[in-house]
C-alpha cells in the first residue's frame, strides 16, 4: 500500500499518482489522489488525473462527470477539452468528440493533438476531408508521430485516394526500420488491397531491420499463403508463434497453416481483429469478389415468410447487414443482428435495417437467450466454426417448431475429415458430415444444395446453402 507522508509536496504528491496510474496501480492511485485532494487546491490537473483514474478504473460515466465539472470551472483549460474529447470519441459519442476538440484548437492552435482528436472525430462522423486536413496539419507539426500518421492515411483512403493512403504510410518507414506499427499498418493496408508482393516485401523489409513482432510474422504469412507460398508461410507463422505464443490472431492463423493441431473454432479475438479491420470496406470488397449468398439467402426467406409472414429474424454473424439489405423489403418480423465485431456491428447500423444489434459471439449469445425464432440465418459466418455440433445444438433450441435455419458453408472435398480449416482461417465441411451433425442435433434437412459462396482468385469458391428445420416436422 502507498504510504503518504506527512512530508509529502502535494506536487510530488500529484506526480506519484500520476505515475500509478501509467503503470497500471489504479488500486493504489486513488487513496493517493484522495489524499490529495485533501491538501492541494482544486485545479485542472487534478481533474485530468481524476478523470484518467476513474477510466482506468472501468468507469467513464465518472471520468466523463469529472471533465464536465472542470470544464465548467475552468472552460480555457484547453488539456480539459482535449481529453473529454478522446474519452467521447472512446465512447462512440463522436458528436460531442468533435465539438471538444474544435474548442481545444480554437484554444491552442498550434497543439497538434488538438488537431489529430478533431481530425479522427471527423473521420468518425464520416467527413473524410476535414479529417483529412486536420490530421494532415497534426502530421506536418509530427511527422515521427506513427499514430498520426496512419490516422491521416485512413482519411486519405476515406478519401478516395488508396496510393496516397499507402505513400502517407510509407513516408514514414525509415530503411532503417521505423515504427514497427505504421510498418504492420502499411502491410496490413496491402493484404487489404491484394498487394500480397508488396506486403511480403514490407515485411522482409522489416525484418532486415529488425523491426519486428508476431503480428508482422503473422501478416506475412497471411500474404504468403494468399500468393499460394504454403511453406514460406509455414515458416512466417511459426517465426510469429514464437514471438507472440499466446497472440490468438497468430495462433488461429498458425492452426490454419497446419502446424498447430486444429482448433475447432475461430477463437473470437482473431474474429475481432479480422473483421474490425475490414469493416469499412467489407461491402465494396464482397460485392467485388462476386459474393452471392446474401442474395441466395432472399430466395430462400421469401418462400418462408410467404407462409409466414411478420415473423422475427435472427442473422447471425450479420456483418455489414448485406443479408438484412437483402431481406429488408420483405415481410420480416423485426430483425436482430448478432455480430462479434463491433466495427462491423457499426455499419450495419448505418443501414438502419435492424430493430436490435448485439456484440457478442454467436455462441455464447445463443446459449444465453431463450426467445424462439421463426428463420435463422447465416450467411458465412459457419465457415468460422470447424466442428458444429455444439452451434447446430443452440440454434436448434432457439428455432420455432415451424422454423428454418438458412446457412451457408465453404465444401470440404478431399480427405477423410468431415471439416477442415483452410490457410486462409476459414473452415470448409462435406455434405455427409453437414447430414450427420444435423440429424445428431434435431435437424430434418430441407434443402442442402452446392452453391457458389464467391469468387477468388477468378476462381468459384464451391460451398453449399441449407435449410434446416426441426426434424420432429418431416413425416
Ligand atoms: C464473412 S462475414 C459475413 C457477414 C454477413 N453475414 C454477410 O453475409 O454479409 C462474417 C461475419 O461473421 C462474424 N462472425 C464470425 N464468427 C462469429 C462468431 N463466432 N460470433 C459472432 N460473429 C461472428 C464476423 O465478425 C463477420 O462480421
């Protein structure tokens, strides 16, 4: 325990929680700051610290009451602007993030930070180019500031200009090195835009200069095995499996590589990380590769809901909304989405389809609900399950008598296994396993028939799309 003594300065007083609270000691932090407060004079300092501690203790709603009662004492603090403006922006309240930070330029002009909140905040509201120009003034005060950096490659992207995005990040790789985030941010930018070489080269690059972690391990071999490069792949992740044992990104992509034995599931933190990295432009990308099942899924739920009409409807792994797009006109009861990325939970909510939108993993959302739904769905998101019985076991209890589970899969062809989980992360299954862990979970098939999931590499990528009902139906 933080013993105060009486000789304590209140400024070594004020330093010492400080450094508490940077490392991590929010437990002994707030006696001392208590302790504080007894002998030093209210100030915006001490507000701030208030603020940073009630954060680090899980609770914004009193950081958030402690900013505003500063504010109010002190309103030409601009710190106090900044920091309510990075705690709403951290909140989603992006509104209140950009009017916090507006005040803090207007009060400090030259404080770059001030100008990368504001920036970032527009970003959020969807104006890419006032972020764009905040963000490039708060670059042009910092170039070395990697954080800027990428945030202004954002906006140029946000902007329409990919090349530049890439260029605003590479300007800040040194051959040296350089900051080993805007290096993995570059190279993640180009497995984003299928630039696999380049990706391979960055990291080489990296690894030349010694810059390096298990996420750049990982993306490299990501890269590589998209160009078809298995055992150079093999290598990367086992490079990145040492450095970052624990990482479950890595681990996941490890397993898929083949050199871990397989998991049976995508754990939910690779989910997050994968698709709140791709979220802003999982829809322009899908529509590219010829993605097919949100449309496939339309037919299906019109036969259904021609029978049964204003009944709810559960999409799980919702994504974007691209299956609710394309069930939005129909007579669908309301619509809730599931969905464990929360970037991804963002733009589905933009679409305005959805009359409930929940972050959590499927699994453990359905072990915890106990309503009934009429159609089920699931547009590629099984691919993320390798075994299913335990997922086909929840839907099942959560489906209506009369009701269907519509759901698509990656086809498994050779080998004995009934699933197997694909260098890519995705997991593929055959027809008579899909047959067999339905009827072991209650299920009577309706319809299993091949279905092109999309299209890579010019290429169909095989699967099937099923309707499943409660067995007890079929005569
Ligand atoms: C390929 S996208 C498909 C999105 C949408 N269903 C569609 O057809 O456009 C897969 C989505 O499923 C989500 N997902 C995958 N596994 C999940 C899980 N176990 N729990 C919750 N969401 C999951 C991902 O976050 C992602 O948004």
């Amino acid at each position: 325990m933080e013993v105060v003594h009486a000789t304590a300065t209140p400024l070594a007083l004020v330093q010492r929680v400080s450094a508490l609270i940077d490392a991590g000691r929010a437990g002994a932090a707030g006696p001392l700051l208590a302790a504080a407060r007894q002998i030093v004079a209210p100030s915006p300092e001490l507000s701030l610290l208030a603020a940073r501690l009630a954060e680090s203790q899980g609770d914004p709603g009193l950081a958030r009451a402690e900013l505003d009662v500063a504010i109010e004492a002190a309103p030409d603090h601009a710190g106090l602007w900044k920091q309510r403006a990075a705690l709403c922006q951290r909140l989603g309240d992006f509104d209140r993030a950009a009017r916090d930070a507006a005040e803090a330029v207007c009060l400090d002009p030259a404080d770059p930070d001030a100008k990368a909140l504001l920036g970032s905040a527009m970003l959020s509201l969807g104006r890419p180019a006032e972020a764009w120009a905040c963000l490039a003034e708060a670059c042009a005060a910092v170039p070395t500031n990697a954080a800027f950096r990428e945030a202004l490659a954002i906006a140029t992207e946000a902007n329409g200009d990919p090349e530049a995005a890439l260029g605003t990040l590479m300007e800040g790789l040194s051959p040296k090195g350089g900051a080993l985030n805007l290096r993995n941010a570059a190279i993640l930018f180009c497995i984003r835009h299928r630039a696999f070489q380049k990706a391979v080269a960055l990291a080489e690059d990296g690894r030349i200069a010694g810059t390096v972690d298990a996420c750049l391990f990982g993306l490299k071999g990501h890269a590589q095995s998209s160009l078809g490069l298995h055992t150079e792949a093999a290598d990367s992740y086992a490079e990145a499996l040492k450095l970052g044992p624990d990482d479950p990104y890595v681990r996941h992509l490890v397993q898929a590589s083949g050199l871990l034995p397989g998991a049976k599931r995508a754990p939910p933190d690779y989910l997050r990380t994968v698709f709140d990295g791709y979220a802003d432009r999982f829809d322009s990308h899908l529509i590219a590769l010829g993605y097919q099942i949100p449309g496939a899924i339309r037919r299906i739920a019109m036969a259904y809901l021609d029978r049964h009409p204003g009944r709810p409807v559960l999409d799980l792994g919702c994504g974007t909304g691209l299956v609710g797009v394309a069930i939005g006109d129909l007579p669908v009861g309301p619509l809730t989405g599931v969905d464990v990325s929360a970037r991804m939970l963002a733009e589905a909510g933009a679409k305005g389809i959805y009359a409930t939108l929940e972050e959590a993993d499927v699994q453990d959302w359905l072990d915890a609900e106990n309503s009934q739904w009429g159609l089920i769905l699931a547009g590629d998101v099984v691919c993320y399950f390798g075994a299913l019985e335990a997922l086909l076991r929840s839907v099942r209890e959560r489906l209506a008598g009369d009701g269907w589970f519509v759901f698509s899969v990656e086809e498994h062809v050779d080998g004995e296994s009934g699933w197997a989980l694909l260098r890519q992360g995705r997991y593929a299954h055959s027809r008579d396993y899909l047959e067999d862990a339905l009827g072991a979970a209650g299920f009577a098939v309706h319809a299993l028939r091949p279905q092109v999931i999309r299209h890579e590499a010019g290429a169909p990528v095989p699967g099937f799309l099923i309707v499943a009902e409660p067995a007890a139906l079929v005569n």
